[in-house]
C-alpha cells in the first residue's frame, strides 16, 4: 500500500483528509462520477479530470509493481546460490537493499512499453534491471554520502562494520582498517549489481530487433547519471572550501538533469518505448517531457529531504546539511541577506532540533516558495505537453499524467 498524506477540500460538507492512497481513491471515483467537487492539495489546484488521472496510475501501479517485485526477487534467490559464506553474506547484503523499493521506475519501463500498444509482460526482466541498478547506484551513493539509513534500513558499510567490530587478532590497527573494510565491501556489491542489471539485459533481450539500441540507450542512461554523480560530489566540495560558483543553480540544475531526470524518468520509460519498438522521434520527444518532469521530481525530492518525514522518507533528514548538499534551496539563499545565517548549519554535524532553524531560514529567504513555484511549473508544463500528444492512448496518457499528480503529493 502507497501511504500517502493529501488534503483535499469540498466545497460543501468541509474538509477531507486521507491518511492512505486507496482512501482517497474509493472517495474520488465515487465524488468525482457525482462530479459536485472542487478539489484541492497543498501544493497545487487538482481538477476532477486529474483525480481519475491519478486513479488510473495508482491502479496501472498496483499491477505492474507485484510483476516487477516478483521477477527481481527470482533474481535475489539466483544470486544467493554462492559456494563460500562471504560471498553469500555479500549476496545478502545486496538482497537486503534490493527489497522494499517502491518500483517507480519499473512501473514506468512498463508503462513506456505499453504505450507502443503492447500489452503483454516482456518488460518485465527489464525493469527488475534497472530495480538492480538503482540499488546499486544508492549503495555507491550511501558511501559517498556517508549515510546510515537507506529505504528504512542500515546501509551496507554500517551492516558490515556491526558484523566486524570485535577482531580476535592485531586489535591494534583494526579501527583505522575497519571503515575502510566497510566501504570497499558496499563498492564491490555495488559493483556487482551493475554488472548483473547488464547481464539481465544482454541474456533476456539479445534476440531482440532492438537490442543493441536498448543496451546503448541504457548505458547512456547508466553515463549521464555517473557525471550528475561526478557534479553532485565535486560542488558541495568546491562551495565549502572554495569561491562560490557564480552558475550554481545552473550547475545544479544540470545534477537535477543527469543524475535525477535521466535515470529516474527518462531513461525507464525510453528504455521501456525502445523495447516496444517506439519511433526515434516519439522518443525525443518524451526526453524532452520527462527531462521537466524529473527536474521537478528532484525539487520535490530536496524538499522533503528537509521538511519530510524522516520514518516514511526512509533516510536521515539531517544527511542533505550535514554534506552540504547543494540544492535549489541552497543556491537560491546564497543570494539572500540569510546566507551567513544558513552557513550555520550546512556541512555541520547538526542536531535534528536545528532543522526548524533552517526550515525557517529557507522560507524567510524565500528559497521554499521559489523551489515549489518552480517545482509547480515543470509539472504543469510537462502535463500540457502530454495532452498534445498524438502518438500516445488517451489511456496512457491518463496514466502518466496520474503519475505526475502523484509525484506532486508524495511523502516519501
């Protein structure tokens, strides 16, 4: 179930409030058929026509993301059939991860796919590979972001340096080897996931017509996102210790772009049109839709990472300031009067009671209201850009267009 917090308003009879996504949809199909709502979320005005939008993905979800959970773990049993205990325990340490994800992006390579008029399954391999890879990315990016928690759970270095904390031999160099241990094991395991979402691809598709299109197109998704991750690291280094860059935002955007856009929308529902045989020009152009729309998944994102809910995020809260994130909050107070005040807080070892200081700073300094408004406007104009389509169903575009709703509500 998709826990979800939305306020909705009618017009008659007061307020409604819905702790959960199927709440709100047993009310909406039934208010929205009677059509005597006015409807509206916290972050934006929601016509009756995007409830049944939003209705039709939750739906196209609930089915599709059962599929893609079963086939990946097949994939996490395979991989458990490991002769010796390391291995085996660093099989299980990645199985661990690879759990309890929420299946977005495999949704979308189905979705993707089913736009091209297919109906069947095949996507499905394919999905569980890029479920594979984007466990694997977030095991490299737990590490470099030194992070504790990932999708509720301990991250691999922190599992790791729990099982290996008491040594029986040479305890006097063991704490200066034992992070490294740590980190070096979640770089291999992540490395291993890389490699088998290749395999995935390359064993399931060969005989496909449009394999060697499908395998260029994801490594071209998997090299955009390695130079977001080359950006993501290397600016909050330079802002730290160096000059302010006087393009930040425009740097950041291009983080937002490579590493969110791409591996996150783009390249799921691309991959997903490619494997059904999608025209090259139809597949431009929802480069060019979902390019807005993963830009604005990334804002919706660095919001929640300060005012989300630690428990349903499933990652600290803490983690984006404590690593001197550079986000759209961040660049946009820098050209504020509250940017000393700011620097208070970012890249410290900060206390959870210190982020009410610097909620308040970003909505002093206007940088939240920018961020929404921004946010608010790709959304908006990437759902207008859908609505012009001519080679996708109405159907379809429902459904992507319930996914953009959802994307603009989502807690987590």
């Amino acid at each position: 179930m998709i826990k979800q917090n939305i306020l909705f308003t009618k017009t008659e009879e007061g307020e409604n409030r819905f702790k959960n996504i199927l709440d709100f949809i047993t009310w909406a199909k039934k208010e929205t058929e009677e059509k005597r709502i006015a409807v509206k979320s916290e972050i934006d005005e929601i016509k009756p026509e995007d409830i049944i939008n939003l209705y039709n993905f939750i739906n196209f979800y609930k089915q599709t993301k059962p599929i893609c959970e079963s086939v990946t773990e097949q994939y996490n049993e395979k991989l458990l059939n490991q002769k010796y205990e390391e291995l085996k325990e660093a099989a299980l340490e990645f199985t661990r991860i690879n759990k309890d994800g929420k299946y977005l992006r495999a949704s979308l390579v189905g979705l993707g796919y089913q736009t091209t008029n297919k109906e069947d399954n095949y996507y499905k391999d394919l999905a569980s590979a890029l479920e594979i890879f984007q466990t694997s990315i977030l095991i490299h990016d737990d590490i470099i972001d030194n992070a504790k928690i990932r999708r509720g759970k301990e991250t691999i270095p922190v599992s790791y340096a729990k099982k290996y904390q008491n040594p029986t031999i040479n305890k006097e160099t063991f704490q200066e080897k034992q992070n490294n241990f740590s980190n070096s094991m979640g770089i291999c395991i992540g490395d291993l996931g890389f490699y088998i979402a290749n395999q995935i691809i390359i064993r399931v598709y060969k005989d496909n017509s449009n394999f060697t299109k499908l395998l260029d197109y994801y490594n071209d998704m998997v090299i955009n996102t390695c130079k977001g991750e080359m950006l993501d690291i290397i600016l909050p280094f330079k802002e730290e210790y160096f000059e302010t860059n006087q393009n930040l935002e425009s740097k950041i955007m291009e983080i937002y772009k490579l590493k969110t856009a791409w591996y996150s929308v783009i390249g799921p529902y691309c991959l997903g049109l490619i494997l059904g045989g999608a025209k090259d020009e139809h597949i431009k152009k929802m480069e060019e839709i979902l390019l807005e729309v993963g830009i604005a998944f990334q804002i919706q994102d660095d919001l929640l990472g300060i005012y989300g809910d630690e428990k349903q995020i499933g990652k600290s809260i803490t983690s984006d300031l404590e690593e001197y994130k550079q986000t759209i909050l961040y660049s946009y107070t820098m050209n504020t009067k509250y940017k000393d005040d700011l620097h208070k807080y970012y890249g410290k070892k900060i206390k959870e009671k210190d982020i009410e200081k610097v909620k308040e700073i970003f909505e002093k300094s206007g940088a939240k209201k920018y961020a929404k408004n921004k946010m608010i406007e790709l959304f908006k104009n990437s759902e207008n850009q859908i609505s012009k389509l001519d080679f996708i169903s109405d159907k379809n575009k429902s459904i992507l267009k319930g996914f953009i709703i959802y994307l603009k509500n989502r807690n987590k």
